[in-house]
C-alpha cells in the first residue's frame, strides 16, 4: 500500500470545506485557547517587566563617619562595587536633595547645617536581583569610614516576593489553563470525528488502515492550530496596538511595553507551533479513541 | 465445485448477546471462481455469515478461512489488506452522500494508494460498466434506488477482487434493474472473482442455476445440488 501525504492533506482540506461548522468550532475552540493562554503569557511577562523596571534600579547607600574621607571612599566603592556607577554625595548635596523632595515643605529645613547629613556614597546598580544587591551592600560593608550601608532592601522584599507569589500563581493557572484547553479542544475534534463516523466505517469496510484513516485528521488539527494560532496572535496584537499606548502613558513606562516585548517572537511561535502541536494531540486522541474503541 | 478453497468455514458459531444463535455450527466451502447463493429467510444468518467472512465481526467459536488465513485469529493489522481483496455491496449501500458517485467508486482504489490518474482511468471503466458514466458527478441521494445499487456494485468490484460478497444486491430493484445488476455480478464471475451473494429472492436462484446453500435459524440446511433438484423437478 502507497502512502500519499499530499493526499492527506487534500483530503484534509476537503473535510474542512465540507464541513464549515464544524472547522470554525475547532478552530474558534483553538484560538480561545490559545488567545487566553497568550493573553496570560503577555500580562504576566508585561507585569514582571514594569516591577522589574520599578523596582530594579537598585541603588546602595554607604553612609559615612563623620570622619571619613569622602574620595578615598568613593575610590573604594568603586572598586568594591566591580565598575558600576558611584557617586559622592557630600553632606551639602544631602541637604539639597533632602530640600528638593520636600518641595513646598523644604521651609522646615531652613537654619540646618549641611554637617547634620552624614555624606554618603552612592551605587547604582541596576537590573540586580535582591540577593545580589544583599551580597554587594555586605562587600561595600569594607568601604574606609563606612557607618552603614542601606539598599532598599524592604521594597526590594516586598517587590521579590510579589513577582515569586505571581510567577507561582501563573504557574498554577497555566497548568490549569492547559488541562482545559486539552480537555475542549479534544471534545470538540471528537464532535468532529463523530459527524464523519459513517465515512470512516465504509473505508475501514473497503479495507482502508486506521493511519489511513487517521492521517487527514491529524492534518486537519494541524491546519486548525495554525489557524487558531495564528488568529490568537493576530487578536493579540490588535489588542495591544490599541491598549499599550494608553497603558504606558497611565504608568508613565514606555519601553516594557514595547511590541516586541510584550508580544515577543517567541511567544509568537509559542502560540502558532503550540496550536498546531495542540491540534495535532487533540485530534489524534480523539480518532485514535474512535477508532480504536470495542 | 472448484479444488482451491477460498472460504471455509468449521463449525462456526456466531451468538449476540441476549439472542439465540445467528450461526451455528456452520460448516462450508467456496472454491476459488465459484458462484454461490446464500439463501434463507431473514434472520436466517446469511448477513451474519457474510459479515464474519470480511471481519466485520468475529465469529463466537469454530474456524473460518478466508484465502487460507484463520480469520477466527486475524490480527487488526491484518485486517485491511484482507478486506482490500474483498468487494462488498452492502445492503443499505453504505454511498457516502457527501461524495460523487465517481469518488463514492474511487475509495477502494484511493485507499489502496493507487495515484490519481490510475484512479480516474479505472472509475470511468467500472462507471461504464454498471451503465453510470453520465452520473459520475452526481450526488448519491440525487439518484434512484436502482442507480444507487449499481454504485455499490461498481465500487464493490473497481478493485477487482478476488472474492465479491453481496448482501441482497438487488433487494431494491425492479425487475430490468435486478437482472441488470446480476448480470454485472456474473460478468465478474466470468472474469475470476469468487461471488457469495446472499439473497432470498427465490426467481435469481432460479434464473441463475448456481450452487445454493441454504440457512435456516442459523444452520446450514442444504447446499448445492439441492435446490437445482427442486428447481429442476
């Protein structure tokens, strides 16, 4: 017996022009699927990347002993902190800080020496981890004249625990999300299979094999993924075309927000080889249990 | 009767659950090229018999050879290459009504792997034959009873099998028409194929003179020369 893909797949797109109904609920069923499940993946990846960009601009603070030389200091932070930036912050400039962010209220200060505010050198570190930002503030710990060093470290906490309880919270609802998917697009292709029984039972009659038989299915949920796919991400990016400029302008943080971020390539693959492989294990539970039934 | 078996069967037994014997005890032979009425009236076993000899169901105990194999014994993956040598007319058709009269015949020859052109050279042929060229485009339920049958039959025997089986091919057929479809049987039987046709008009057993065995409850209760006996007498 000759097998013939292109056959296969003739007959496949047959099926699905003969059968409209039910090729658009397969392939409504896939792109609801896949469309939620990339939804997910943008929201939760976007959301990761506006905390990280919040909260990830980590800066230490070495606060100095009154009688601490300040350059020598910042020379060694330099050093400690493995090229990162540095800055010296005499306790003058301290003080006009502390004045700028009091703005209308900065009166209050109006009579305090400069020598108040302890001077300080200051590391920008951004992109790190909380745990490196911990293991860097423990080497600036050695800074000449150093009083103490602070990084933050609560907000950091609050942000690290946040996007672990949220990674873990995607994690489940994605593994949840899957089950279903599976379970739907699997019920659905067997709706499929079940309205071309008879078809099926008269090539098995003509002595057709069950990969025979099998095969246009397959492809068929191979077409329908791509399809679902495809659609899903055409929905997406239509959806972030119209909210992500909005979005960025309420949150003030354009650059975690971009296209390609947001919808990257590979979630884009994800989705389209994703429905296509969906399809494929849809269907070839749902002919195999067919036509494999007692 | 021809030397080489084709089927045979050894004290077969076919049982539903819930019912009595379908068969029981059935114990013949078809010699390759004969031509045999299986006849009874209905419930008497001859749809069953005819459903365990292409697999369509297996048999409850005995032994049924089909070209030599135990199909009591078949593996799955044996089954098909065993029905592709086997042309069945169905009672009830079995014409898929969303396809041609052209593609309804070409399933047994797409299922074999045959290419596209070989397909459409031996469809038009077979088409021919039953008198259904001009209907090759058609949709099976735009066609009368009768043309249906002849479907059928040109889809049972586009493969030229070794053995065709006929379940009451002409039960819906006015007379012109039966003796239309008869006649496309024989033919095949004159070019080599091996032809059980269960039936239980008895004017085709008469007209045709071929071997008859005869069902009743299951058994097998004649077979051959004793119906020509009476048909003769």
């Amino acid at each position: 017996m000759v097998l013939r893909p292109l056959s296969f797949v003739r007959r496949a797109l047959e099926a699905m022009a003969r059968g409209p109904f039910m090729t658009a609920v397969a392939v409504g069923t896939l792109f609801v699927a896949l469309f939620t499940t990339g939804l997910f993946a943008a929201v939760l990846g976007g959301a990761e990347r506006l905390l990280a960009a919040w909260a990830g601009d980590v800066q230490i603070s070495v606060y100095l002993r009154p009688d601490a030389d300040l350059p020598a200091a910042a020379r060694a932070a330099a050093q400690l902190a493995g090229g990162r930036e540095v800055q010296a912050v005499p306790p003058a400039e301290a003080l006009r800080r502390l004045r700028a962010s009091l703005g209308p209220e900065a009166a209050v200060l109006d009579g305090v020496s400069a020598d108040v505010l302890p001077a300080s050198v200051e590391v920008r570190a951004p992109g790190i981890s909380l745990a490196q930002a911990r293991a860097l503030a423990a080497r600036l710990q050695a800074v000449p004249g150093a009083a103490d060093v602070d990084f933050g470290n609560a907000w950091l906490e609050r942000v690290e625990v946040l996007l672990r309880r949220l990674r873990w919270a995607g994690l489940a609802l994605f593994g949840v999300l899957a089950l279903a998917t599976a379970v739907l697009v699997s019920n659905t292709l067997r709706l499929g299979v079940y309205a071309r029984r008879d078809e099926i039972e008269i090539m098995k009659l003509v002595g057709a094999t069950d990969a025979w038989v099998e095969a246009p299915f397959l492809v068929e949920g191979v077409l329908q993924g791509l399809l679902g796919g495809a659609l899903a991400v055409a929905a997406l990016l239509g959806l972030h075309a119209l909210l992500a400029p909005r979005l960025a302008a309420a949150v003030g943080v354009a650059a975690p927000l971009a296209r390609a971020e947001v919808v990257p390539p590979a979630l884009v693959l994800a989705l389209v080889g994703g429905g296509a492989a969906l399809g494929l294990a849809a269907s070839a539970l749902a002919v195999g249990r067919f036509l494999r039934k007692p | 009767m021809a030397s080489e078996a084709l089927v045979q069967l050894f004290h077969v037994y076919k049982q539903y659950a819930g019912e009595g014997p379908a068969l029981a005890d059935a114990t013949l032979e078809v010699g390759r090229g004969e031509f045999v009425f299986l006849t009874g009236p209905s419930g008497a076993g001859k749809s069953t018999l005819l459903k365990l000899i292409f697999c369509a169901e297996p048999a409850t105990s005995g032994q049924l050879l089909v070209f030599g194999r135990n199909v009591a014994k078949i593996l799955p993956r044996h089954v098909p290459p065993l029905r592709r040598a086997i042309g069945v007319v169905f009672q009830d058709f079995k014409l898929l009504p969303h396809r041609t009269v052209a593609e309804n015949v070409a399933v047994p020859l797409e299922v074999r792997g045959l290419a596209p052109r070989d397909v459409a050279r031996k469809v038009a042929v077979v088409l021919r034959s039953v008198g259904l060229e001009l209907k090759a485009g058609k949709f099976p339920l735009s066609l009368s009873g009768g043309e249906q049958q002849r479907v059928a039959v040109a889809r049972a025997l586009v493969g030229d099998p070794a053995l065709l089986l006929a379940d009451e091919p002409t039960g819906n057929l006015d007379p012109d028409r039966t003796v239309e479809v008869m006649d496309l049987i024989e033919a095949a039987n004159a070019r080599g194929t091996t032809v059980v046709v269960a039936t239980h008009d008895r004017s085709l057993l008469e007209r045709y003179q071929r071997r008859v065995i005869a069902l009743e409850s299951g058994r097998v209760i004649s077979d051959g020369d004793a119906f020509r006996r009476r048909a003769g007498s």
